[in-house]
C-alpha cells in the first residue's frame, strides 16, 4: 500500500538537486545540478549532439558558490580539445542526475543523427 500523497504545495517546492560526483577521468569532483523540466526539454531543439552535450553540461556543471562554471559557448568550443574520456563519464552523471536512461539517451543520439548537421546551437542560448 502507498504511503500519503503527496500535496499539490510539496510537488511544487521540490527543487533541482545537486549532487558532487566524482570524475576519474578528470582527477577530482564537480557539482552537478540537476537540469530543470523546462532546461531539458529545450535541449531537445539542439541537432547537434555534441553541441547538446556540452550545453547540458554547461548548465549542470557548478561552481563552489552554485552558480555556473561554464558558458554554453565555453564547453561548445572546449569540445574541440577535452579529452573524450572526461566529457563521457560527465555525460553519464548528468544523464544519471537528470533520470535519463541509457536507452533514452541512445534514442536522442540516433534522432540527432538523422538530423542535418549544424556547425552549432543555435545562437540563442539555452536558459
């Protein structure tokens, strides 16, 4: 039998949670925060899949006061030097924070190839 329910008041205090993970790859830990409904759904308007990624992570990737460390524009254009060991295995603790499945994100990658390839996002950044 479920516990209580939950009331409309406690849905919506919840917040993005942040987590610290460690990344091997990288030799230390970051603080990732959660993307927000309306984060993720907008990085489904970005083609690129690599430009996807690094907007996720620019958005996710936190400083020690919890603001963002990085620009959209910074990891796009850092993209073309990270080692790709690194970016993986912070891909895979952004999808793990966010809920989204392996499976999920394969379906994303196979939409993106299907896609027309673009130099970059859009332009207009994600918020």
């Amino acid at each position: 039998m479920p516990g209580s329910l939950l009331t409309k008041e406690q849905i919506l205090a919840r917040r993005c949670k942040t987590e610290e993970v460690t990344l091997k790859a990288w030799g230390g830990a970051v603080k990732l925060r959660e993307l927000s409904t309306d984060q993720l759904l907008s990085l489904n308007e970005i083609d690129n899949l690599t430009d996807r990624n690094m907007t996720m992570l620019s958005l996710m990737i936190m400083n020690g006061d919890g603001a963002p460390m990085f620009s959209q524009e910074e990891l796009i254009q850092a993209a073309k030097h990270l080692g790709s060991s690194g970016v993986l295995e912070a891909i895979g603790a952004a999808n793990k924070i966010n809920g989204i499945t392996e499976a999920a994100a394969d379906s994303v990658a196979k939409k993106s190839e299907t896609a027309p390839s673009t130099d970059s996002a859009s332009g207009s950044p994600v918020t």
